[in-house]
C-alpha cells in the first residue's frame, strides 16, 4: 500500500469525495459495467408500460360493452406492472449498492469478483427494495410534518401582522430555510442506508437504515458538505443531458407566454427531446452511479472508524 489513512485520522469531506475519485478511476471497467447492468434493470417498467398499454389498447375496443371486464382488466394490468416494476427496481438497487461492496474490497486489499459479491447480495435482493422504501418514507413523511408545521405558524403569523408585514417575511424565510437545512440534515443521517446491508452480515433492511441513521449522529455538517461538493461535481453531466429537451422547451417559450400551445410538429419534438434527455440520463449515470457508490463506501468506513475504532486502512493511491 503506497500510504494510508487510518481510522482514528478520519478524512474530511473534500478528501473523501477526493478519495472517491481515485477509487473510482482505479475499478473503473468493474464499476461501470455493474452500473450498466443496474440502469438495464430500470429500463423494462418502461417498455412494460407501453406493452400493457397496447395490450390495454386492443382489449378495451373488444370489451366496450362491459364496464365490469375492463376495469378489472385495468386492475390487473396495474398490478402486474407495479409486482414486475418493484421487481426491476429491487435489482437495480442491489446492483448499485454492489459497487459500494467491490468498493470495500479496494479499501481493504481484499477485492472480490462480481460473481463473488453479486453472489453474496443476490438473496437480500428484496431487502435493498424494503431499505430504500423504509428510508424515503422516512424522509418524505418528516419533510411533510416539517413544511406542515412551517405553515401553520407562517399562517398564524400572517393572521396576526398581516400577509403584506415586514415580520411576516421575515418569519416565513427563516422558516423555510430552516425546513431546508433539517431536510438536508434528515438525508444526511440516510444517505448511506443501503451501505450497511451490503457490507455486514445478519442485518435486516430496518436495522440498515438505523445503522446509517446511528453512525452519521453528530457528522451531518461533513456529510451536506461532502454531498453537496458531489453534487457540483457530477450536476453539469445532469445538465448536459438536459439540453436537448430544454433547446427544444426554449424555441416553443414564446407560446407557453402566450397562452398558447405548440404546433403538433412543436408538441411531438417537445415529446422527443424529453425521451432524449431521459435516455441521456440513464447513459451518464452509468458514469455517475459508480461515483457516488465509491463514497458512500469510503463514508461507511470513516463514519464506522469514528464510530467503533474499527482497525480498516484507506488507500490514498488505488492502484491504476
């Protein structure tokens, strides 16, 4: 090993994300071809949806005049397309966080095969589906509870100065930053729920999201920076994709500000554009998955180094 960082001298944010890098650069045909097969998992719902809705399409003329039929045939469908699309959905989850695991391997000179990690996640496949459900809940339910409770003293505030008071504005920004930043913090203790079910064995998808939520306690400020120094690192790929779609929205703007709508010609390349960009997006995240896996494995780590003394080396320098 050319140098390393032990747990007990924990790396900062700008370090990690650094650090990221080098292991990303250092597995880099592993890594993307598991990313490749996690962004084929996401593409069946949508090729489903149009199937279904084809079969919808021949079906509904035949059983026009029973009402009954079709709607259970809807329902049917519905259901068939939701069990496969959490199907396709689990997969991809399992396959990503798969790249945190070969992640592991690198930090700790103990690399494994994709046949061997693959192996080992295959069976908590279903449970990487039930962590990232338990974590959005989470964070869904408590971004609701906190926007509700925002607005309610915005309301009583607005009730006694007054919509148009100085105080009123005041009160309303403060709050709704602070709504940001306990948003931010809340994604912070969750950001890498799906890590501890990758990595330790005899844990349940619960007991992942706990883990994540216990060891980032009291490193939120170093995890927002490390994540939002990601972010501005893989944001303009997001934003290459979209340009196709947001060229095309520019040239039909002058109608949206009209009132208007664009031509059939204008509605169909809007339509396009998106599919593009969208393709785009599934494309570039074979690049960008891979990345933010890497650190959130090296995050794992180095919060569980803080945490438990746990005696792991990082590698400053993967090899190439």
């Amino acid at each position: 090993m050319a140098g390393s960082s032990s747990s007990n001298q924990p790396l900062n944010a700008g370090n990690l994300v650094s650090a990221a890098v080098k292991i990303y650069r250092s597995r880099l045909n592993q890594f993307l071809g598991v990313a490749f097969t996690a962004t084929l998992w996401s593409l069946p719902p949508f090729l489903a949806a149009v199937v279904l809705g084809i079969v919808a399409g021949l079906a509904i003329p035949v059983l026009s005049n029973s009402g009954f039929l079709i709607g259970l045939l809807s329902i049917i469908l519905s259901i068939v397309w939701v069990v496969f699309s959490c199907f396709c959905l689990a997969k991809n989850l399992m396959n990503t966080a798969l790249i945190s695991r070969l992640a592991q391997g690198e930090l700790t000179s103990q690399p494994e095969t994709i046949q061997e990690a693959r192996g080992y996640l295959n069976p908590k496949t279903w449970k990487f589906l039930r962590t990232w459900v338990f974590a959005g809940l989470f964070l869904v339910g408590a971004s609701l509870v906190i926007n509700i409770a925002a607005g309610i003293v915005i309301a009583l505030v607005q009730g006694v100065f007054g919509a148009n008071s100085p105080l009123t504005g005041l009160v309303s920004l403060v709050l709704n930053l602070a709504a940001l930043v306990v948003a931010y913090w809340l994604q912070a203790r969750v950001f890498i729920s799906e890590v501890p079910l990758a990595l330790e064995d005899n844990i349940n998808s619960m007991d992942s999201v706990r883990r994540s939520w216990n060891l980032s306690k009291g490193f939120e400020g170093q995890i927002i920076l490390m994540i939002v120094i990601a972010t501005l690192i893989t944001l303009p790929l997001v934003i290459l994709a979209f340009i196709p779609f947001i060229l095309t929205l520019v040239a039909n703007l002058s109608l949206f500000a009209q009132g208007g709508i664009p031509s059939p010609e204008g509605s169909i390349a809007l339509l396009v554009s998106l599919v593009i960009s969208i393709l785009l997006v599934l494309f570039l995240g074979i690049f960008i998955i891979p990345f933010w896996q890497s650190l959130k494995a090296l995050l794992y780590f180095n919060l569980r180094g803080r945490r438990e003394g746990s005696d792991l080396q990082l590698r400053d320098n993967p090899p190439s």
